[in-house]
C-alpha cells in the first residue's frame, strides 16, 4: 500500500466513523422515542432540553419520528461510506447530494429547535455536527480523486 | 494532509551550467521548467480543492451564527416577558382552525365545573352578545384560558392586534405558560361584541404586577355579581354562562412555545389540540345560545351541538 492510499484510507475511514457515530445517536433517539421519551440522558437547564425538542410536535413527519429517519438515512450513508464503496467512484455524486440534504436538514432543524421549540437538544446536535463533519470529508476526499 | 505538496515534492533550481555539456544542461533546465509547471497545477488544483470543500463550509456557519445571533436577539423579549409581535402563520393557525378539527375534537372527555348558568339576562352591547373576560398577564389560568376562546371567537369574527405574551415566571404555577394578550387587542363581529380586560402585565413593581387596564365600572359591577372574590380569569358569555377559572388544564399547554401549540390546534388526536378545540367547541355552544343560533353554520355543526349538551 503506498503511502498516498494510506492517507486517502483514513479520509475514507473519517466518513465511515461519522457516518456510524450519527447512526448511533439516531438509533438511541429512536428507542428512546418509542420506548421512554422522557428519560433522555440529557441536561434540564432551560436553553437545553433534549427531551422539550424530541417530544415536540417537530420530532415527527406524520406518525414517523424524525429519529427514526435520520437512523435510515445515516445507515444508507454508512453504506456509501464503507471502504469498498468508495472504489465506485459512480457513487461520488450520491455521496455529495447525500451529505449536502443532510447539512441542510440539519440547518432547518436548528432553525426548528431555536425558533419554534426553542431549546436545544444535545443529542441531535451531534448528528448535526456529525453531517457537517461528513459533507467536509466527503468533499475533501471526491475532490482528491485523480481526474478519471 | 492528504495530497498538499510538501517540500520532498517542491523542484529544484536547474543546476548550473558549469562542467556539464550543452545538451545536458538544456535538458535539465527543460525537466525543470517541466517540474515547475507541474508545482503550480498542483497548488492550483489544491487551492480549488480548498475552495471547493471550505465554501460550503463557510455557507453553513454563516447560515448558523445569523440564526444564532437572530434568536439571541429575540430572545430577549422572552426573558423580559415582554409582549411580541406575534408571527403570522401562529395567528393564521389559532383564528383558522379547520372545521375537521373541531368536528374531530367534538366535546370535552370531562364536564368543566368551572362553568355556571348565570340565570340572569342577557348581556348585549348595540343588539349583539356580548363577552367580557376579566384577567391579567401574569396569570396562568388566564394565559390557558385565552387559547380557546380566541379560537372559539375567531368563529363569530376576526382578530387584529394579537401579540404574544407569557404568564408569570417562577414561583407563579405554570409559569411562562405561553399565551397571547387581549391587551391592545381589537375584534371585529357581526355577531359578538367582545370586551378583553388585562389588568395587570407580568412584570412586578415593588413586589405588585404593574397595572394595565382600567376595570369599568358596570363591569365590575358584572364580576362582583357572579364572581364576589374576584379571582380571575373571569369570563361572561353573552350573561347567560360565565367562567371563573381555565376550561382545561393548564398542564396540557405548560412549556410549549406558541407555534408549537398553534400547531396541534388542526390535530385533535395530540391532547393541546384536543383540549383547546374541545373547549373552544363548549365556548362556542353557549355564545351561540346568545347569538340566536348565528351563524348557522357553526352553530348547528355537530361539535358544538354535541358540546353544549355538556353545559350545566
């Protein structure tokens, strides 16, 4: 392996781990949603309040909790992530379309918690840092390719 | 980082010419040149690589720190507990509520003690009923109170001049229990007249709320008469029902933003819609009984029908 594969390895294994870290979280969020929605483990103080913003009546696309779309979105994202899709060089333009919705949903449920919940919940905001993070890389990594 | 040159990478100055023949020396110079072409393509492609990962980057926290910096702004209103501009799509939801929605929430699950038949006559200003409530700002049981009739009323009329407003902080129960102000409130009806008396704001001077408006005097005479303690809110309905206290619990709304409950209004299965639509739908049953049944539409639907039989 040389050493230039070596570095892009790591790019690639940064959207991975983020990818799965945003996973994780909206899994939790899920099973917390549809099991005990008020024993978030979560800070009460006011300005933050995760279980204010996951019980609101934003925290659901009909009878579909927003958790539960982020936790199928970030499993189709984890999958665009692993090492061997990278080498489908076809699937760059899905990567970036995906990354970018994913910054932008996050944009607009920043502006849901602040501005028609307001509070806000920890949690979700390490999704959203996890989607900005991973538009960077994925960006970071498409555009390092060798032109074909 | 993956990709920047670095300065194994960087070419060298040609070598100079001095004890080398000429066509090596040409040569060198050549790979050079080539060399450093091949640098700059390389800082140019890593420049628009940067660009192309950062612009977006930058996009997103300037979107961030405006939204930030906007709430931060605002936020101050609230934390004064101060009345606000309220924003249009809340007020489009509140004095709109889908006839779906009442029909849905229909009649309360539980009978309201806190209203009474007054027995007396009829209370009309320029040959319509007329409303008097009697509250204040602080007050939670008002602040829950309001929801229902605004909507109830925006059925018989229309609202101008509502704004936000929120009832008293801690210790109060309830508190900052989001709600509206019928201070500086104007209805209109061709049915209904209505008259909204706050008369207190939420904000304590020397340990009392500050006043607000002035109580007259045949109104007072109207709460003496059928509420002698004066606790409030105080609602007459046409003088043929009246209200002292909330129609529901204030729990249902407690700690939800305005849109937020403004938003459940249309989903009677969420219990902030049910309870305010189903009270809205009892407040609606009894002024009708002053308005002569007008207008039909609304008060022969079978919600307000079916709500007014829960009336004592």
């Amino acid at each position: 392996m040389t050493a230039s594969t070596a570095r892009v390895s790591r790019v690639e294994l940064t959207t991975l781990v983020l990818a799965l870290v945003a996973l994780g979280v909206s899994i939790y969020l899920t099973v917390e949603h549809y099991a005990a929605p008020n024993s978030l483990a979560c800070p009460d103080t006011g300005a933050i309040n995760c279980t204010k913003v996951t019980t609101s009546t934003w925290s659901e696309v009909g009878p579909v909790p927003l958790a539960l779309l982020g936790a199928l979105y970030f499993a189709a994202m984890s999958a665009l992530c692993v090492p061997a899709a990278w080498r489908v060089t076809a699937l760059d333009r899905v990567r970036v379309i995906g990354a970018a919705g994913g910054v932008a949903t996050a944009l607009y449920l920043v502006w849901v918690e602040l501005f028609q919940v307001e509070a806000i919940c920890l949690w979700c905001t390490v999704v959203h840092v996890a989607s900005l993070a991973l538009l960077v890389a994925v960006l970071w990594r498409v555009t390092g390719r060798e032109p074909a | 980082m993956e990709g920047v040159s670095s300065s194994s990478t960087r070419p060298k100055r040609p070598a100079p010419l001095a004890g080398k023949p000429k066509g090596a020396a040409l040569k060198d110079r050549e790979a050079a040149r080539r060399a450093l072409a091949a640098s700059a393509r390389t800082r140019n492609n890593q420049r628009r690589r940067l660009v192309t990962v950062l612009a977006p980057i930058g996009a997103v926290l300037a979107v961030l720190a405006i939204l930030v910096v906007v709430r931060a702004t605002t936020s101050q209103d609230h934390a004064g507990k101060k009345t606000r501009a309220a924003a249009a799509t809340v007020i489009a939801q509140v004095t709109g509520v889908p006839v779906a929605a009442f029909e849905a929430a229909g009649a309360p699950a539980k009978r309201s003690d806190t209203i009474t038949a007054t027995g007396g006559g009829a209370l009309t200003d320029n040959g319509k009923a007329r409303v008097l409530y009697v509250g204040a700002e602080y007050c939670p049981f008002c602040a829950t109170e309001r929801w229902p009739l605004i909507v109830a009323l925006s059925r018989f009329g229309s609202w101008q001049g509502l704004k936000y407003s929120y009832s008293a902080s801690s210790p109060e129960v309830f508190p900052d229990t989001s709600t509206f102000t019928f201070h500086g409130a104007t209805y209109t009806s061709r049915y209904v007249s209505f008259t909204g008396v706050e008369t207190a704001t939420n904000r304590q001077v020397n340990g009392s709320y500050e006043p607000l408006d002035q109580l007259g005097a045949d109104d007072g005479a109207i709460m003496k008469q059928y509420d002698p303690q004066g606790s409030i809110p105080f609602t007459d309905l046409g003088g043929r029902w009246v209200i002292n206290g909330a129609t529901y619990d204030p729990s249902v709304i407690h700690g939800r933003t305005h849109a937020e409950i403004a938003a459940t209004l249309d989903k009677p299965g969420t219990a902030s819609g049910k309870a305010i639509d189903s009270a809205a739908n009892v407040l609606t049953a009894a002024i009708c009984q002053s308005t002569g049944g007008q207008p039909v539409a609304v008060c022969t639907s079978p919600s307000v029908v079916a709500a007014g039989k829960t009336l004592p």
